[in-house]
C-alpha cells in the first residue's frame, strides 16, 4: 500500500540508456556495413589503382614495382600506343550512339503506347524482354543474326534484291551492328521509363492545347518533350556513361580476336587486354594510367552533360 | 462530319507513305544485285518524297485558309495505326528469340549448311539439346554453370540484402554521429565509374591469390550494396515514427524492432531487390570471365562463352542460348510487375 506514494510510472532501465553512446555506437555499427564493403572493394582498389598508376608493375609482388613517375600517361600516348589508345576512343565514342538511337526508338515507342489503351501492360511486358537477357546470349543470337552467308539479314537482302553485307568481318560494319545490337537492348529500359513518365503528364495540358488548335506533332514537342525530359535526362546520363566503358558486347561479337583490324577494340577492352595477354610487355601500370584517364574523360563529359542539362531539362511539370 | 474522316483517312495514309518513305531511303544504304532494283528503289522514293511534301505543303495553305478545324486525328485511326507501328516493333523484338527457337529445333545440316528459312523444313528434333547434355570435351557444361551460377549467388543475395536493408533501417530511423558524413560519401560513391577498379581488384586478389577461386565473385557482395541501402531507405524512411516509438516503449530493442516492424513493411521492396540482384548476378559476364581459370568454376554466362567459341555448329549454339535465356525469362514473366517497379522506383520515378 505504501508504494502508491511512489511515482506511478517508473522508468525502466533501458529508456534510460536511450541515447547513451554505447547504444549510437551499434547503431553505426549496422548502419555502415555496406559502407564497410564499399571501403574495401572500391575506395581501396581506386587509391591503390592511383598509386600504381605511377610504377610500372608486370607481375602482382608490390616488391618489384618499379617508380616511372608520369611516364605511364606519357607513353600511353605517343606511337604506336598512341593510336591505339587513340582508336579505342574512336571506337567507344561510335559505340555511345547507340544510346540516342535507343532513347528515339522509346521514344516513339512509348508514343504510340500512350496512344492505346487495352494492349499496353502486354507491350510493355515484350518489350523489356532484351533488357533482362545477359550480354553473352544477346551477343551469340545477333552473331547467328549477322552471319554472312546463313544469317537471317543477309538472307532477306538477297531475296530483296540486294548484295550481301559482311556485318561483323568489315572494318566498316563492324560498329554499326555493334550499335544495332546495343539499341536493341538498351531500348527496353528506354520504353519503361518513358511510358511511365508519359502516364504521369497532366492531360489538362494536352486539352487545353486541342482547344487552341495545336496539331499532334506541335503538341508532342512542345508538351510531352519537355514534360518528360528529366526521364530523358536521367536515361542519357546513364546510359553514356554505361556505354563508354563498354567491354562485354566487343568482346563476344568479335569472338577471340578485337575486331576486324583492331577495330572492336574499345577503351575498356584495351584496358583489359593490358593485364590479361600483354601484361608482360605492358603491366598493371599503365593499365591504371588508362583506366585513371578514362575516368577522368568520364568525368568530364558528365560534367558537361550537367551543365548542358540546364539548358534543355524542365522540372516544373 | 464527313471531311473530318476524309481527313483523318488521308493522315494515316501520309504516315504509312512517310513510314514506307523511311523504309526506302534505309534501304539506298544497300547495293542492290542489278539495275531493275536499283532503280524501283530510286522511283519508290522520290516518287514517296514528292507526295510527302505536296501533303506537306498543301496542309500548310489549308490550314491557314480554313481556321476553325480542329487539327487533331479521329481516335479510331490513331488507335490502328500506333497498333501498326507497335505490332512492328514487336516483330523486331521477338525475331531474334524466334531464330534461336527455331534453329535449336533444326537438325544438324539444316541448321549448319542450308540457308535459313522461318520454317523446318528436315523435321524437328531435340538433338541439339541432348548435345549439350553429353557434351563433355571441354571439362565444363552448360548446366553446371547453371548450377555453379544458382550456388553462388545464395550467400551474397541473403547476407548482401540483409546487411543492406539492415543499413537502410539505420540510415532511416537510427542516430548516430557522422551519419549525414557517410551517408554523403556513399551518394558520391554512387557516381564514380567503376572502370577504376577493374584493374587493380584484379592485382590486389591476385596478391592474396584469391584468383581462381570464388571468393571475389562471393564476397564483395555479401556486404550489401549501396543501391540497394538508397532504394529501401526511401522506403523505410516512410514508416511512421510512432509505431517505433511505441515499440521502444513496450521494450523492443533495435534489432527486433527490425525484424517485426521494418521487415513485414519493406517485404514488397526487399523482394524486388532480391530480384534484381539475382538478375544482375546471372547476368554478369566480365567478373567470372576475370577471376575463374578452372572450367569447372565457371558460370553460365562464361561457360556458355567458352562453349560457343568451341563448337561452331549453330543448333547447338542455339540450344545453348536457350537453356540461359529460359530461366531468366520465366523469372521475368512471372515477376514482371516487381521488376518494372522496382526499376522505374530506383530511376526516380513515382509509381
């Protein structure tokens, strides 16, 4: 009965450790696992990767590196490696126009999506299909697709009327179908995205537009492009900077070897093939110099990608 | 009423003429075998071009002549011809599968010696696939790498989404110092080009021979995945804070209040990431490519390579793209509605 004088509700013992430290110290210590991993498996391969950048390294022992100093970067651009270097970014910078060939062709898909109204859900189904296939399979099919004397294309072009092409075994074809073959995959991605963007526009808009007398085509300009740009903004940013360090599409198309005349070598396949079949006569080195020049280029054209992005995106949908 | 459909007749039948206009012109980019094709081709086009532009032209006067029509097309046609243009694209899309269908199926010297045709014509057989199967020269097969892909994946899926949404929750709802510091760091994290690392990763495990084994394909990945802690913080971030508070008061600490409130919540979410992952796990090539030397590590993406570098025969090939396209499709037709929300979430869009 004397214990009704007593406060009603006392505290228990574990609110009161509450903000205690020893309680902020494990909930960092769940919070930052992944931030653990990232540590480990990025920031310390990139640091070491600056570092190494600066010896010259043919074998994994750290003991035997030897300090070259900026020559790295120097020799990755002067004779013979010069032109490769500068042929792989030729290479890479074709390739990237498969990303606004497969951001029209959403484009346009998406259009016309938005313009039924039963079937949508199963196109749109269909057509993340490539999206989700691997690169290895991608690549195999359209092999058997671009083959010269039993592939499908060529195989239409005769009957057509037309001279066969040799897709994968000129230097001038090469890239093209590497390009077709990435818009077909990377369109899915496009599709989705634009499609739902396109679902979300007010079609207040659109009425008000009609009832001024704008035509289709005025109205898709001046409506639906602006009002869908940050998806356009989004997909360009990622996609551009997806396809310049491209590797496994070059690699599979052109089988064992880089391309007819070298020229389905791209920057990361270059990259690639320093440390795993020259790496004697090139080395970890140089390697890191390139992959550090690279990034920098990456980063450059991002930088400007943003700054340009000022210009043509509008959030004020 | 009736200038109205005469109208909208006449708009699809200019966007057929400018489709098969685009046709034409994509087609000048070949050589054509003899002079009768060449020049059908030349008048297709030009004579396409002429009528493309007089509708141009012509709508342009109109149009400025009669004011008070309304320029927008009659429903009904649109609707047919976007089902045109859709069925096309369709048609693109599904082709390549259909050939690899297809030339699975074939014989052996249909497949290989004949010129392709949409139809069997020597009888379908299933010989392709039980090549596959008995297939042994080079040490590995297709349907281990299968298994090797499946067996891999299991740990950094359930420890990597575990750790990561266990991140999430404490990035959501848990204080401690420096979070907004680290949480920073991981948003820059987010853009850096990882082709930084390719070469070095490859250095630094092959100084602690860690090449050849699984390790670097099992490991990083079990600590979870900084898009995947952004992606279930948003999610989590929308859970209200009563509810924790009121577990905090009936006793619950931390990690149960994880398990019985923040699991049930972000169910729909974390399954899509397990999905995804999954996903990108099967698909990645250029990581086992690097790391497994021993044939009998290798995944089915690396496998499937190596197979097709092996044989040339093409059925087989074809049944080979088959067995590693299936799975994923199945999966994907299945949870085709998990997948495209959580990509367009994760993209920044809203629903």
């Amino acid at each position: 009965m004397e214990h009704q004088a007593t406060l009603p509700n006392p505290k228990p013992k574990k609110l009161a450790k509450k903000n205690s430290s020893w309680d902020r110290f494990t909930n960092a210590l769940i919070t930052i696992v992944p931030f653990v991993g990232f540590m480990l498996f990025m920031l310390l391969p990139m640091t070491v990767s600056l570092i190494t950048s600066f010896f010259e390294m043919h074998s994994s022992d750290f003991s035997e590196a030897q300090f070259v100093g900026f020559n790295n970067f120097i020799s990755l651009f002067s004779g013979e490696q010069g032109m490769i270097t500068l042929k792989a970014y030729r290479t890479t910078l074709i390739y990237c126009l498969n990303v606004p060939i497969s951001m029209i062709i959403g484009l346009v898909c998406a259009y016309f999506l938005q313009k039924i109204k039963k079937g949508r859900q199963i196109f749109n189904t269909i057509f993340f299909i490539p999206y989700v296939c691997s690169v290895v399979a991608t690549s195999l099919i359209f092999k058997m697709l671009y083959e010269e004397n039993y592939g499908i294309l060529n195989t239409m072009l005769s009957h057509l009327g037309f001279e066969k092409v040799s897709w994968l075994t000129s230097e001038a074809m090469f890239l093209p179908s590497a390009i077709i073959m990435g818009s077909w995959s990377g369109s899915g991605i496009c599709i989705l995205l634009y499609n739902a963007a396109m679902s979300n526009v007010d079609q207040s808009y659109y009425e008000a537009a009609k009832i001024d007398g704008a035509s289709d085509f005025k109205m898709f300009f001046n409506i639906t492009l602006p009002a869908i740009s940050p998806t356009s903004f989004y997909l360009l940013t990622m996609k551009l900077i997806g396809s310049l360090q491209v590797i496994n599409e070059m690699t599979v198309l052109a089988g064992n070897s880089s391309g007819p005349n070298g020229i389905g070598n791209s920057v990361v396949l270059n990259i690639y093939d320093m440390i795993n079949i020259r790496l004697t006569e090139k080395g970890y080195g140089i390697a890191a110099a390139a992959s550090w020049i690279l990034a920098l280029f990456i980063l450059i054209i991002t930088r400007v990608n943003f700054r340009l992005a000022k210009k043509w995106v509008c959030y004020d949908f | 009423m009736k200038f109205k459909v005469l109208k909208n007749i006449i708009s699809v039948v200019l966007q057929l003429s400018l489709a098969a206009f685009i046709f034409t012109m994509f087609l000048t980019c070949f050589k054509p075998k003899n002079d009768v094709v060449k020049w059908t081709i030349i008048i297709l086009d030009i004579s396409l071009g002429a009528i493309l532009a007089g509708a141009i032209v012509s709508d342009n006067i109109l149009r400025r002549k009669i004011q008070g029509w309304i320029q927008y097309s009659h429903p009904v046609f649109s609707r047919i011809f976007a089902f045109i243009v859709l069925a096309f694209m369709i048609f693109i899309v599904v082709v390549p599968f259909y050939i690899i269908f297809i030339n699975s199926i074939k014989t052996t010297h249909e497949a290989n010696f004949l010129e392709f045709t949409w139809y069997i014509r020597e009888g379908a057989t299933i010989k392709a696939y039980q090549d596959i199967v008995s297939y042994s020269d080079l040490g590995f097969s297709i349907f281990g790498g299968l298994l090797n892909t499946i067996l891999y994946s299991l740990l950094p899926l359930t420890l990597g989404v575990f750790f990561s949404s266990l991140s999430a929750y404490g990035f959501a709802k848990l204080k401690f110092r420096g979070k907004s510091v680290i949480f920073t760091i991981m948003l820059f994290a987010m853009m850096l080009p990882g082709c930084v690392t390719l070469t070095t990763t490859y250095l630094l495990y092959d100084s602690i021979h860690w090449t050849n084994t699984i390790l670097p394909l099992v490991v990083p990945g079990c600590f979870g995945s900084i898009g995947i802690v952004f992606f279930l913080r948003e999610y989590f971030m929308g859970v209200p804070d009563e509810l924790i508070e009121a577990a905090t008061i009936d006793g619950a600490g931390k990690l149960r209040i994880f398990f019985t409130i923040m699991l049930p919540i972000g169910k729909p979410a974390i399954i899509t990431q397990l999905i995804l992952t999954f996903i990108g796990f099967y698909n990645d090539y250029l990581g086992p490519l690097m790391y497994l030397k021993d044939p009998e590590l290798y995944t089915l993406q690396v496998a499937l390579r190596f197979f097709s570098d092996g044989t040339g025969e093409k059925n087989v090939i074809a049944a080979g793209c088959m067995l590693s396209i299936v799975p994923m499709l199945i999966i994907y037709l299945v949870l085709n509605k998990q997948i495209t929300r959580g990509i367009s979430i994760s993209s920044g869009l809203k629903g």
